[in-house]
C-alpha cells in the first residue's frame, strides 16, 4: 500500500512541474484535416489492415489445436 501512494505521489509530482510531457504532441493535437493528421489515420489503418488478419490467424490456429486436442482425447477415452 505505501509503494502504490508512493507511485500516485510521484506521478501527481512529476506532472505538475513537467506539464508538457502531459499534453498530445503537434501531431495528435494539431488540425485533423492536415496531412500530418490523415498520414497518421492511414497509418493507422494500415497497421490494423496488417496485425488484424494475423491475430485472427493466431487465434484460429490456438482453436484449432485445442479442437484436434479435444478430439484426441475423447478418442484416447474411448479406447481404454
């Protein structure tokens, strides 16, 4: 319990005498409609183009072992 006070203290500290480490940088913060901005929805959507389709894969691959995984253990009980 002191360390986590300890961690709210020094964060609350650190805030309050660096205050522009707590704000958006030009580019979040900055026009929505500047190229900088729709660069940076593009990138966005690039990456969730990219890492989407390969978390499904990882996913359906975990499914599909735990399914043959099941099957053969059901198979295994069947047999004793």
């Amino acid at each position: 319990m002191i360390k986590l006070s300890l961690l709210k203290r020094t964060i609350l500290l650190s805030s309050l005498l660096s205050p522009s480490m707590i704000l958006a940088c030009a580019t979040c913060f900055g026009d929505p409609n500047s190229n900088a901005g729709k660069g940076m929805d593009m990138a966005i959507l690039t990456l969730l183009g990219i890492i989407g389709p390969i978390l499904f894969a990882i996913a359906a691959g975990i499914i599909s072992i735990g399914l043959k995984s099941k099957k053969i253990n059901q198979d295994l009980n069947k047999n004793d």
